[in-house]
C-alpha cells in the first residue's frame, strides 16, 4: 500500500513539473545572427603567425560553365576523371576548361590563366 502511494506522489510530481514548466515557464526561441559570428574553420592566426582581424570566408572565383564532377578512376596508374559524363585524363578538354591535374580526390581545370579546383564528394557512414 505504501508503495502504491509512493508511485503515485512520483507520476504526480513529474506531471506537476512537466506541466508547470510547459505552462507557466514559456520558453523562449533562441535566434542567432550567424553572418556576425566568426567563420570556425578560418584559423586564428594567419599563414605569417599574426592574429587575424577579419574572418570572412574568402571569396572564391566560380567556374563560368557548370560542370559536375562524377569520379576519379585510376587505371594502369593514370589518373581519369569522370566529367558530365565523360572519361577525361590530364591535358582532355571539358568543354572550354583543359584538365590540367587529377589526383585522388580533386580535379584541377584550367580556362586561361585561371585555375579552378574540383573536389570528388565522398559519402561517409
């Protein structure tokens, strides 16, 4: 019997705070303004050793044609890559862009004398 007492003084005492925290304490949504929050992966001192003082992402150049990295293949040690499609080693066209390097993971294209950088997203489980 008093143990039947004491679960129910516990069920209603855990209403009773479940209740009184839903009601009479209302949370509040929290809002953050991230574009005035510092970049986490923009290190705190600069490639000189000196404290940074802006830490804005940089601006990066886009490519001007939209092209889609597929997958890197090696085979008999040269490096492909699969581009919108197509099997393209080091010096193919994609397009306008010439492919100047492939490695593992990443893609370096050339239009001019500007160089873009195509990285290979891989799945992680």
């Amino acid at each position: 019997m008093k143990r039947i007492r004491y679960l129910n003084f516990i069920a209603a005492l855990l209403l009773f705070l479940y209740f009184s925290t839903s009601i009479f304490g209302q949370e509040k949504e929290l809002k953050f303004n991230y574009e005035e929050k510092r970049d986490p992966f923009i290190p705190l001192v600069d490639e000189s050793g000196n404290l940074r003082k802006n830490f804005k992402k940089p601006h990066f150049e886009e490519l001007p044609t939209k092209v889609s990295l597929m997958g890197i293949s090696k085979i008999k040690g040269v490096y492909y890559a699969i581009i919108d499609g197509e099997l393209l080693k080091e010096g193919d066209m994609a397009g306008e862009l010439k492919i100047e390097k492939i490695e593992s993971n990443k893609v370096i294209l050339c239009l001019g004398d500007k160089r873009f950088e195509l990285i290979l997203e891989t799945e992680k489980k």
